[in-house]
C-alpha cells in the first residue's frame, strides 16, 4: 500500500468510526477495491490508538468531566462529597455498556472473514440503515442517563458489539436505541463516543497480542511510515468525525446516514455483480 493510500485508509478509518456508516465495512471496501488481500498489524495498531486519542482529545471536556465524577465516587465512599448527579448517572451508564462490549472480541473472531465478503458488508449496510431510518421516525424525546436503566446499558452494549460486524456502526445502534427509548439526540450521540473508547483499547490489545504472536515480517521504512501516517490521518478523520457528529445531532436527524448506508449497499451489489 503506498503512502497516499495509507493516508485515506486513516483517513476513512478514523471518520466513520464516529459518522454511524460502519468503519469496518469501509475498510473491506478499501481492500476490495485496491486489491489488497491481507492486514497490517502494525497499521492496524496505529490506527485505533489514532482514532482512541481522537476521543480523548476531541471530547477531552466530556471525558475529563466521567473522570472527574469516577474519583468524587472513590472520595465519596470515605468522605461527604456532593456529586455530580447527571454525570454520575451518565458514568454509571457507560459501566453498565462496557462489559457487554467484550461479546464484540467473541463475535468478531467467528465473523472477521466476513470484512472481505460483499454479500455481508451489503446485507449489514442494509440492515444498519433500516435502523437508522427507524430511529429517525421516532418521536424526539428528552430523557438523559438518569432515566435509562442498567438493562438499557447493556443493551447498548450488545448491540455496540455488533459493529464487529461489516457493515454494522457502533454508533448507529447505540443512537439508534437509545433514541427509541426516548434519550435526547446528543445525549445518544455523546454515549456513543465515550463508548468508543473500551472499543478501542479492546482492539489495541489485540493488535498488541497479534503482534507479539504473529510478528510484523518483514516491516520497512517506508512501510512503518506508512502505518504512522494511517495512524495520524485516522486521528484527523475521528476528530472531525466526532465533530459531525455532534453537529448532526443537534441540527438534524439519521436519515441522511440511513440512505448513505443504503447506497453503500447498492455499491457492495453492484461489486459483487462485476467482480
């Protein structure tokens, strides 16, 4: 892969992991379309350290704020201290969704193969983009994370692991869901986010375990710059895409995602048909 291609694998690794379009699937277009048949581990690694530091840094305020309200608990248990009850009801949230998030190791070794079927990536584009235009068509409601119940946050979990597959955008089901429970738009949005987090430092163990157990072979200069440039270029696209999201979210619905997902689709057919 040359270094300009290197730089748009980030580049649309980054953006869509936030935009709820499916990152996965995209990176099986990727590959299809350049007629690359095998993964880089070391890009891979560099790749999702770029895009969790997207989410530190380009939601460093809402972070620091979880982090903030974890250390008031820990406080709280040995001394009075007023916490912040919304952002205590918001971390309880994210707790609750994390360990759910780990069915997504499970799903993705039984299904990682499918990163490279069409058939897949059209089937679960699909299915991402019905969900979208259901949630698009629910009433707006208001509901923050005091009104969401642990059950809620496991769901969210769950159908965040579903992004292991192609095609699937952690962010569209988590939205999706949590908007149909009648949670305000940004607050969906906001979860989503923060939810990549556990995503991320889940798939860089891995990278980090596929390294060690596999090697790297034989890993060049141009190839390791390469992988740093993936690396930054899906910093860049996860912080803009967090940025659009946010955007989205406060001005407008899913239904502009929902039919991107169904040309997607129509695409992964239109490959299938040809190839």
């Amino acid at each position: 892969m040359d270094l300009l291609k290197n730089i748009i694998f980030g580049f649309v690794t980054g953006i869509t992991e936030f935009l709820p379009v499916s990152s996965g699937a995209h990176q099986g277009l990727f590959y299809y379309i350049f007629g690359i048949t095998t993964r880089d581990s070391v890009q891979n690694l560099l790749v999702h350290i770029g895009v969790f530091l997207s989410v530190v840094i380009g939601y460093h305020e809402v972070v620091s704020r979880l982090q903030r309200e974890q250390k008031n608990i820990v406080l709280g248990r040995r001394r009075a201290r007023s916490l912040d009850n919304k952002t205590a009801y918001d971390l309880r949230l994210m707790k609750t969704a994390t360990v759910p998030m780990l069915i997504g190791l499970i799903l993705y070794f039984a299904t990682y193969r499918w990163e490279h079927s069409l058939p897949a990536i059209m089937a679960f584009f699909l299915l991402n983009g019905l969900s979208l235009l259901l949630a698009d068509h629910a009433p707006q409601g208001n509901k923050d994370a005091r009104s969401m119940t642990g059950l809620d946050g496991i769901v969210m979990g769950v159908l965040g692991a579903l992004s292991a597959l192609p095609g699937i955008s952690r962010t569209g089901m988590i939205t999706s869901y949590a908007t149909l429970r009648g949670a305000d738009r940004q607050h969906s949005g906001s979860w989503a986010i923060v939810l990549a987090l556990p995503a991320m430092i889940f798939a860089i163990v891995f990278d980090f375990y596929g390294i060690f157990a596999l090697g790297v072979g034989g890993l060049s200069f141009v190839g390791l710059l390469g992988s740093i440039l993936s690396g930054v270029a899906a910093f860049c696209g996860g912080y803009i895409g967090i940025s659009v999201l946010q955007t989205v979210m406060r001005h407008s619905g899913f239904s502009g995602f929902a039919f991107y997902s169904f040309g997607a689709s129509l695409l992964a057919f239109i490959l299938y048909l040809i190839s």
